[in-house]
C-alpha cells in the first residue's frame, strides 16, 4: 500500500506548476471533507460539517477545472443554489455542468474516506466521474491513513502531507523546525491524555516556575478547542495542601467552545492526546494564525490569515488578522515553509501563532503548532473565492478581487445553543432575508449560512459575514447574532406545551 502510494505522489513532479488547488489546464479535482475524528462528533454536525465544504467550489472560478465533491450523505439543495449562483452572476461560465456529488448513502460515525473504500460501485461512480485524463488529484480537509488507502484505490495522487512523512507528528519536531526557520517557539508543552496526565504536568510546572499563572490544554482533535486552567489562590508548590487545590483548579478549567464540558473534552483528548502548554507573559495575548500553500515545484504562498475575536462565547474569528502583526507573521509562516518544502512538505497547512503585547506597545510573537491540511481553517479564503472571486493579497494583508477591491471574512465556527433546536436551516434562511442580512451577490456583503444543517437536531450552526472591511464583516455577525436570538425567542415562545 505505502509504496503504491509513494508511486502515486511521485506524479506530482510532471503534473508541473498547474497540478495544485489552482490549476491552469483542464484538471479534475475530487475533494474529500474528512474530518480528524468523526466519531467524536453527530451525524448532524458531521453534514453541518460537509456543508461548509461546499466552499470549494470557488475552485471552479478556474474555467478548466472540474470537481467531484465526495460526500457521506447529499448535500442540501438550497446551500448549492447559494454558490452556484453567485458564481453564474459574476460570469463564470459553465459551473453546473463542471462538478457532481457522488454520496456513500452512509451518515455514520465511520471515517468519510472509509466508507468509500468499503464500497466498490460507489468508489466505480467516482472513477466514472473523474475520467480517463491524466491531470487528477484527492484534496483531502484532513489527511490520515485512511485519506491514503482511499487515493490508492482511486488510482490518484493526494494534494496534502501525512504529517509523519514531514515529521510533524511530534511537538518536539515542530519545535525543531521553528528553531530552523528563526522562529521563537513558546516554551515546551507537555504531552497530555487525561487528567491524571494534566494535574502531573501542571504540579511539575509550578515547582519549576512558582510564578506561573495559567496554562492552556489543546486537544489534538480539532472540535475540541482549548481549554483554559488558572492558578488562582493556590497554596505554594509542594504544599501538602496542593493536589487537592490544583484538582479543583484543573476541574474549573475553562473551555473555548461554549458547548464543550469536562467529560467531552477528556474523551477527546484521551483519543487523540494533546499538548499541554504554559503561557509567556503579557497583559494582552491573542492567538492568530496564518494559512500556507505548498505547490509541486515547491514555491510557497500565503493562503490567508486569521484570529478569534476577544468577544466570545459563541467564538467567532475574523480574517484577515489584525494588520499590526499580520504582515510579520506571514514572513514567519513563509520562512517555515520553505523548510517543510525541503522536507517534501505538499499542500495546505495552518501555523498557529501567540502573540504578545509588550510594555513597549510592540506585539512579540511565539510559533505554537503547525496543522497539516485544508481543514475549516481554509473555508473563509474558499468562501471568499466562491462568492467574490477574490483571493488572499499577502502584501495588502486582505482579500481582493479582479477589480482589486478588498474584501473580509468573519464567522461563527459552532454556535451551539439547545433553544435553536426550535429553528430549521430554511427558518435561519428566512430570517436572513426577512432582516436584509443575507448575502446580496449585487453589494457583495452579507451573511452566508454556511453550516446550518445540524440545528435542528443539535441546536449549532455557523455562518459567515462577507464585507469590504473586517469591522463591517464583524458588525453583521452581530446584528445576526441578534436577529438568531430574537428568532429562538420567538420559536420558543410557540413551541407546544
């Protein structure tokens, strides 16, 4: 199997500059929105999940490119619609007929990849889609093993990176290849499985820096965020008193994501580990990251960049990051992947950053961890391409489209909220366009309902705002926001007794 795969990748050395996400001859391009632990999350958020996929159809802006968007279940008609026609409004030609969704009928728990392996016709159906040319290529979200035995199957090379194969499945690996790149890392983290690991890693922390304040616990797995923990009002390291406080004080912890609890957070942690991290000093942190794009000929570009907004919960982040450091961070991002490309690195990776203000008023920043793969992360710059034809400028530091005009992302990425289970994808659709905040392909601003299909059954959505500027993208996710509420409000109030 690896050395079929290995024969596979070496066909990116004469697909040539166009065998990538932007592709200049005709090409097909099948995408997969895995996820990194499915298992961990509903079937209603898994195709809440595949619906903000859709994004990638802005690769069709490309008038040579085809795409076979594989998916567990078919997508929702109306979220198709919303692209698809704004794209036809702006004059790109032909997206109907340039892409299919081929569906394995299957919304299990169960790898995406997987399902269409254990399925020979349906797998047959994809081939059939793809064709007989040369020029085609698996784009994962997320690629593991399973993402690899599926592009055997298929016969195609994969545009992403095992991150083994790159040696960034170790923390200490990164770490090395930020030292290479000239990149101050933060401080060691500590590799974390559950609680038991994270009061011993905390108690070794504090008996070496009794001044610590707090630490940050970040799960490998995507959907669980970050957790916080405080060192507030704890007796001295080495206290007889101390485990029992700091078992109160990691008990607390808090979460990231509005609807994460203890129980959830420790399950997936315990199943895919995470890393335990102190945090450098400064009044004012924030926690921006930066998008990049490793092509075949191994040139490297900035995909984008972006950063939670200080206003949570529900978390909502904006792109792009603010422009005070967002250009230096780029140069950073840029200078680690040159080094991945080095190392064979291929296709899309996210470089988290903590920056911090100093005393100065400068903002010093610290590497914290590189993700391998397309992922939500790249759903705003697709998003952008889909509905504006606009594409990240690294020296403006901001969208822009063909009449250079530029443009801003801010979203919500999971709201999660038990009233909204009141709520239907088609009642968030009409409140948009009953409030005039739906997206108006004529102004080119407005909020896209992009991961509504879990709220019913769930009570999460996500949306996204589009507008000329990060405080206008930023204003209309707050006036949805209150329109949502007042919506919920409403339901509840004539839900049955």
């Amino acid at each position: 199997m690896l050395q079929r795969f290995e024969a596979l990748q070496a066909r990116w050395a004469t697909l040539g500059a166009g065998g990538r996400t932007e592709p200049s001859r005709p090409c097909t391009v099948v995408v997969l929105p895995s996820l990194p632990s499915p298992s961990a999350v509903s079937a209603a958020e898994r195709r809440a999940a595949e619906q903000r996929a859709l994004a990638t159809l802005g690769l069709l802006r490309d008038p040579d490119a085809r795409l076979v968007l594989l998916c567990a279940t078919p997508p929702d008609p109306a979220a198709v619609e919303r692209i698809v026609a704004a794209m036809e409004a702006s004059g790109v030609p032909g997206v109907r007929d340039r892409w299919v969704a081929i569906a394995a009928g299957d919304g299990g728990p169960e790898p995406l990849a997987r399902k269409f392996v254990r399925r020979p016709r349906v797998l047959e159906r994809v081939r059939a889609a793809v064709g007989t040319g040369d020029r085609a290529w698996l784009l994962p979200l997320h690629a593991g093993s399973d993402e690899r035995r599926l592009a055997v199957r298929l016969g195609l090379p994969m545009y992403a990176t095992l991150p083994e194969t790159v040696e960034l499945d170790r923390p200490a690996a990164a770490r090395s290849l930020f030292a290479e790149a000239g990149l101050q890392a933060l401080p060691a983290g500590e590799h974390v499985r559950g609680f038991d690991d994270i009061v011993g890693a905390v108690t070794k922390l504090r008996f070496e820096q009794p001044e610590l304040a707090g630490v940050v616990v970040w799960a490998h797995a995507p959907e669980a965020g970050r957790a916080e923990i405080a060192f507030e009002q704890l007796p001295p390291s080495g206290d007889l008193a101390e485990p029992a406080a700091l078992t109160r004080s990691v008990r607390a912890m808090r979460f990231s994501r509005p609807d994460m609890d203890l129980g959830r957070f420790l399950s997936l942690l315990g199943e895919q580990g995470g890393v335990l991290e102190q945090r450098p000093a400064g009044a004012t942190r924030r926690e921006p990251v930066v998008g990049f794009e490793i092509e075949p000929e191994r040139t490297v570009r900035c995909t984008g960049s972006w950063e939670p907004i200080e206003d949570g919960p529900p978390v909502r982040y904006r792109s792009p990051a603010d422009p005070e450091y967002a250009r230096v961070l780029q140069q950073e991002a840029l200078a680690v992947a040159r080094r991945l490309a080095d190392r064979g690195g291929l296709g899309h990776f996210a470089l988290r950053f903590v920056v911090v203000r100093t005393a100065a008023g400068s903002w010093r920043p610290y590497a914290a961890a590189i993700t391998p793969g397309l992922a939500a992360h790249a759903m705003p710059e697709l998003l952008a391409r889909a509905l504006l034809g606009a594409k990240y400028d690294p020296a403006r530091a901001e969208y822009v489209d063909e009449a250079s005009k530029g443009h801003a992302v801010a979203w919500v990425h999971e709201w999660a909220e038990p009233r909204f289970e009141a709520l239907q994808p088609a009642d968030i659709e009409a409140m948009l366009r009953e409030t005039g905040l739906a997206f108006d392909p004529a102004t080119r601003r407005g909020i896209v309902p992009d991961m509504v299909a879990a709220v019913t059954e769930r009570g999460v959505l996500g949306w996204s705002a589009l507008a000329p500027t990060v405080g206008e993208a930023q204003a209309l996710l707050e006036r949805a926001g209150e329109a949502l509420e007042q919506e919920a409000q409403r339901a509840s109030v004539h839900a049955p007794l």
